[in-house]
C-alpha cells in the first residue's frame, strides 16, 4: 500500500522486490501493525515523509533463513553525532525511520537493517507481536522517564496504554486511566487491565498521581495531567505529534513538577522491553 501524497488514500500497487544491501535482511512480512503516527503521516502532520512511501513500522516479519523478527520505527542512526556518542541514538541528527524515510510494512516484503532488527519472545502470535513493537517500545520508554512513582495516570487508553498498564501493574504501581467522555467501555477495559480508577479526561482523579503519560495527540491534556499531579510529579508527552497546548498559568508548573516529551526509541529499549513482555506477561489485544 502506497502514499503518493498527504491526505491522499492509500493506493494498492505492485512493486518490485526490494533489494537488501550489505549488512540488511531481505524479510518477508508476516504481519504490521497500524499506529497513530502512520496516521500522523498520512495527514500531513508530520512534514517530511519520503514520497512515494510504504507506511508501517511495527513490522513482524521472517528472514530467509526462517528466523522470525520484529523491525521498528528507528531504521537507522549514524553513531556519530554527540547524540549516538551519548548513547541517546533515538534523538541522532540524521535518523533514518520505518514508514516514514524508508519503506515500511505495508507489503509483502520489506529490508531492514540487521542491527535495528529485534528477536521476538515465544509465546506471541504475530499479530500479537506487531504492537509490541511500537505501541509497547514508546510506552516502555515513556514509563521509564515517567519514573518510579506509585499513583500512575495514563491520559487516552488505547494502545500504548494498554500495554503499559500490565507493566505498570506489574510492578506494583496503581494506575488511574483517563479517557474521553462517555467512553464507557474504554473505562470498563482499562478496569479489566487492572485500573483501580477510570473516568473522563475533564475529571479530576481521586487522588494526586505521582506521574502521568499523555498518550491522546491532544495538547489541553498538559495542564489537567499537570493539575493531576504532585509537587515533583512528572508529566511525559508520549505521542510524536501533538496539537498546540493551551497557555496556562505558570502555578501549575511550579513546584518543581517536570514536563517532558518522549522521542522515538533506543535499541536498548527494545531489548529491556521485548525481555520484560513474556514475564509480565503482556497480553496484547488486537483488532
């Protein structure tokens, strides 16, 4: 499937076979997952997308030798910069990413670097392996510069949110999921993962969270996550677009609470994350 263009819908083609250069794997897709950020990109959101381009970067997918992998969003980092050098690879100056400046897994086959390729955890059906791959990456990460607080808030619960509430739960935190108004059975599933409070993201919770993740791309969630937390709580921005965050007066910020965002994801992220999985056990749902 192809994007010829922002906006345009996605057009079924034949294309040849890609050629793998030294050092990437020629692979055969078994299954690729669809993101928010594939969305971002077919809407124009994000501004420098290689065209025409092949969407999709929570790739499950086999070698020639039958090994079963999984490809991410980070394609590629030069190892050079002072970012590489500082080993914070997911913010290097010249990053290459699936779906976005090389093609993705929207098709039957794909090529990927071999070093950004990851071994998958048994136990995992394909498809239930697919957003571990971004979904799981980039809520691991977020969770991490979240911190070790108890209270938790995930702001949207979809997703990563999912994924990070059986790790949140896992490690003993308490988790408080906020959704849109009336979404009722988002409420009742994030209860089902183990959430002692759901509700709307206008509600306060019944208690100040230590830390919050944002996952809805909806910049009004800052100041109610900043409200929602302590003093020297910690509010991370997960998603990699957001829309304009409303002013707010300086008072919510005081205190010492900390906003920061989250980008893209490191290698080593993805093997703490892929190794934690099967002993969660997380239990992806998929559609």
């Amino acid at each position: 499937m192809v994007l010829e263009g922002p906006g345009r819908p996605l057009r079924e083609a034949d294309l040849a076979e890609p050629e793998a250069a030294r050092g990437e794997l020629l692979l055969r897709v078994l299954a690729c997952g669809v993101c928010r950020t594939d969305l971002h990109v077919l809407d124009g959101e994000l501004a420098r997308p290689k065209l025409p381009l092949v969407l999709g970067h929570q790739i499950v997918a086999e070698t020639e030798d039958g090994r079963r992998v999984g490809v991410p969003w980070l394609a590629w980092t030069c190892g050079q910069c002072r970012y590489c050098r500082a080993e914070l690879e997911n913010l290097c100056e010249r990053a290459e990413f699936t779906g976005y400046d090389r093609d993705g897994g929207f098709a039957e086959f794909v090529v990927a670097d071999e070093r950004y390729c990851f071994s998958l955890p048994d136990g995992y059906s394909d498809l239930q392996a697919a957003p571990l791959l971004c979904a799981g990456l980039i809520g691991y990460r977020a969770l991490r510069l979240a911190g070790d607080g108890e209270a938790l808030g995930l702001y949207g619960f979809g997703a990563s949110a999912h994924i990070v509430a059986q790790v949140a739960r896992h490690e003993g935190r308490r988790v408080f999921a906020f959704t849109r108004a009336g979404d009722d059975e988002g409420q009742a599933f994030a209860r089902e993962l183990g959430a002692e409070w759901a509700g709307d993201s206008a509600s306060a919770p019944p208690e100040e969270l230590d830390a919050a993740i944002i996952f809805a791309p909806v910049g009004e969630l800052v100041p109610a996550a900043l409200r929602a937390v302590r003093k020297a709580g910690v509010v991370v921005c997960a998603g990699i677009h957001m829309s304009d965050i409303p002013s707010f007066p300086y008072e919510l910020l005081w205190d010492e609470r900390v906003l920061r965002s989250v980008a893209n994801l490191t290698r080593r992220d993805g093997e703490e994350f892929l190794a934690l999985a099967p002993r969660v056990p997380i239990r992806p749902e998929v559609e």
